[in-house]
C-alpha cells in the first residue's frame, strides 16, 4: 500500500455518511446491538408442535463441558420416565474426570507412537499445541459411560476446579508437554518399549492424583436414593457406577449413530468419516460420523423427536445468537445494513475456510412442524436457568440449515444402505478438519 492509497481510503471513508455514523455508535455500542432486527427476536416465539416434556435446564458453569452436559441430560430423560422422577442430574464431574484421565493417556500414548519424528512435524506441533481440553464428541461419550459407569451428582459433586477448568486445564497442558519432552528424549537415547510404558505409568499415576485434587476421588460404591413424582421415598444401597448404568438407564449407547451435515468437496454424502488423533480412551470407538443430504439429516431427528426422544446435537452457537430472547437466528443480525458491507457465505465456504465449524453441543427437545416440514427447533442448553426461556432456547430452520453440523440419532431410523455406509472403513481426515473440532 503506498501513500497516495490510504489517502484515497481516507477520503472514501470521509465521504460515507454510513461509516461516519457508525463510527460514533460503535464507540460506545457493540456491533451485534446496533445489527440486531428486533422484529425477528419479537417474531420467534418458544411455541411447538412436538415438544417433548424434560427437566429443568442444567449449567455447565465457566467450563467446555457442553458435550458431557447433553449426554447426559439425553440419558437423564430415561431414568425420569423409567422411575417416575422428575428432576435429577447424573455427575458430570464423574464423567468428566475419566474422560481427562483417557485423554491423558490418550495423548502419551501419541507422543510414544511419533516419538521418532521431528518436533516440528505438522502433527506433533497440533497434538502438542492442542493438548487435551474439556470438549468432546459423542462416541467420546459413549467411550466413557460404557467402560466407568454413572453416578448421581451428589455422589460426585462439583467443585470449583470442575466449574471453571481454565487453571486445571493450563497446568494439565504444561505437565503433559513436560512429558512429551521426557517420552521424547528416552526414545531419542534408545530406550525400548517397556520402558517408556514404565514412565507413562509413572506419568499417569501421577496426573490421577492431581485429577482427585481437582475433581475429588471418583466413588466406588454409593446408595441411590430419590423421591418420585408420588413423593414416595426408595433407596438403593451399595451400588457400584456400572451397575447403576445397565440397570437404571440400560446399555443403549450403541444403537445411536452420528450423523453428520457437511457440505464440502471432499467429503460426500453417503459415506463415513473419522478423524486422525481425535479420541480419549484407546479401546474404545472411534470417533465415527455419516454424512448425509440436510433433507435426510431432518427426517431422521424429526422422527426421533415425534416418537417421543430427545436429540443430542452439535452446531456452531456463536453465530447469530441472542440470550436475552433465548434465539439463533440466521436473520437476526442485519450486518450488511450497519455496515453498508456483504459477509455472506455459504456452508461449505465457512467450513473450508475455518469460518465456523462444531462448537457445542446441547440437546433438541422439540420441534414446529408447519404441513410436515419443520420452522423452528427447541433447544435444551446447559447455561443455566438464567439465560434463554428458563435455559430453553428457540433455533429457527433456516439457522439449523446454516449451522447444525451433527446429531445422534438410533440406527432404527437409518435406512439398511446408510448403516452400511455408516459401517464401512471410514475416510481418516487430518486432524485439523473442522470435524475434528471439540464440541
């Protein structure tokens, strides 16, 4: 740029009313506000056609934990119907604690695997970088609750760490670089196998201790006690976490598929996908997904949510979001307006530009169908009870089509040709896909 073009800018800007205006708003208004079309906020009213009856929202504090949340408040549905009670939580502390053990494993495990290539080789440098955080996705999920069980909350109850993960997280990710820095240089002076499996070991009985610090220790035994809907009082004494998994929720977790809308080139419908490096426990499943038309990925969650069961999902919530009025609405910012500037993009164009990607999960509980075809969504979020409609919030279709990447839904729902689709040897993408991103 040379001097004679940004006096060429500076006189365009001086020239525009808009600009100048808005440079005044904008110094003491946020760009959202001064965008915001109140007449579509006023317009999307909490009203549906199918709404699935559910507990009270739950709230994941200042911690990515969002994927956890919606399993659970999915799976905490079944125990409401099967045992008439008509609030409860399962601990995500509990779950969340195993998960983090895993990925810690997880992670030593893959600083072994490419302990022999450079430091500065593009997956060491994303693994290293990344380190292990608190999102996840759903087979993630299913990893977990399979192999440790669930307990209630109150028998593994928050804490302060487990609310607000940033310090744990910061000081997880340093002592695991510290580890890889070890790993890397025992493999470099010859060491064998067993004894960098010695070291991991040594490595992981250490990372639980400060886990126990954080999150408490997770309980082996408790008594399940509740009062249901009748206010009768039962208890259930000296159950172990897997036991009160397969009897009080059942072992359903296999029959969901993850079904997956992404549009770009390299990934066509009609067939499925997994991502390098992307996991937490090494013998469990792979994080599996199958791409399909939104046409059919609609017709699959409709039907899930017309025959009475909740929704696990993932989207990217940043975009056109609205907590005071509990909306996500693709038309609920008028930016080019403000701005006098196009923004647009398309689906495929965000995601193959890194523009928007999965960003959370939360559950759908409802929908408005208008002659069978869907306008709007209810969505369970885990925010808390002050945000939103008592922490409900209302999704219009057109933002679902934009920004809706994932659900889970039950194989029965899926035709015999997609599950084998869904079945088959995946494509492995690189681990910086945007479906390789944590909800």
């Amino acid at each position: 740029m040379t001097k004679s073009q940004l006096r060429q800018f500076a006189q365009e800007y001086h020239k525009n009313p808009l600009w100048r205006a808005m440079t005044n708003v904008l110094a003491k208004t946020s760009a959202a506000d001064i965008a915001y079309v109140n007449s579509r906020g006023a317009a999307i009213q909490p009203v549906f056609s199918v709404d699935i009856p559910t507990m009270k929202a739950v709230d994941q504090q200042s911690s990515g934990r969002c994927w956890i949340f919606a399993g659970l408040n999915l799976l905490r549905e079944r125990i409401g119907k099967k045992f008439h009670i008509q609030e409860f939580e399962f601990s995500q502390s509990y779950v969340a604690f195993w998960d983090r053990l895993e990925k810690i494993n997880y992670f030593l495990e893959a600083m072994m695997t490419l302990a022999d290539r450079p430091v500065d080789d593009r997956e060491v440098q994303w693994l290293l970088q990344q380190g292990i955080q608190d999102g996840g996705q759903w087979d993630m999920f299913v990893n977990i609750v399979r192999k440790y069980g669930l307990v209630p909350k109150y028998a593994m109850p928050e804490t302060w760490q487990s609310s607000n993960t940033k310090p744990m997280n910061r000081l997880t990710n340093t002592k695991l670089r510290q580890y890889a820095a070890i790993l890397r240089r025992m493999a470099a002076e010859g060491k064998d196998q067993d004894a960098l499996q010695r070291e991991k070991n040594r490595m992981l009985s250490e990372m639980y201790g400060f886990l126990c610090c954080c999150y408490g220790e997770p309980p082996e035994r408790f008594d399940f006690e509740y009062a249901d809907q009748n206010k009768e009082y039962k208890k259930k004494r000296d159950l172990s976490p897997d036991v009160f998994y397969q009897e009080y929720v059942g072992d359903i977790l296999e029959e969901y598929v993850s079904i997956i809308h992404t549009p770009t080139g390299d990934k066509p419908f009609g067939h499925s996908y997994t991502v390098s490096w992307l996991g937490n426990t090494l013998d469990g499943n792979i994080v599996r997904y199958l791409n399909v038309e939104m046409r059919r990925f609609k017709e699959m969650v409709v039907k899930q949510l017309t025959d009475g069961e909740t929704v696990w999902f993932g989207c990217d919530c940043v975009q056109d979001d609205e907590q005071a009025v509990g909306v996500w609405d693709d038309r609920l910012h008028d930016y080019k307006t403000a701005f006098g500037m196009d923004f647009s993009l398309t689906k495929e164009e965000r995601l193959d530009l890194r523009e928007s990607a999965v960003a959370h999960a939360m559950v759908l509980t409802g929908v408005n169908l208008a002659d069978g075809k869907p306008d709007k969504w209810k969505v369970e979020n885990s925010w808390g009870e002050n945000s939103g409609h008592k922490g409900y919030y209302v999704m219009t279709d057109s933002w679902f089509d934009e920004y809706v990447y994932q659900a889970v839904v039950q194989r029965e729902y899926l035709s015999a040709q997609e599950i084998a689709a869904y079945e088959e040897e995946p494509k492995i993408l690189s681990p910086w896909d945007p479906m390789g991103t944590l909800a």
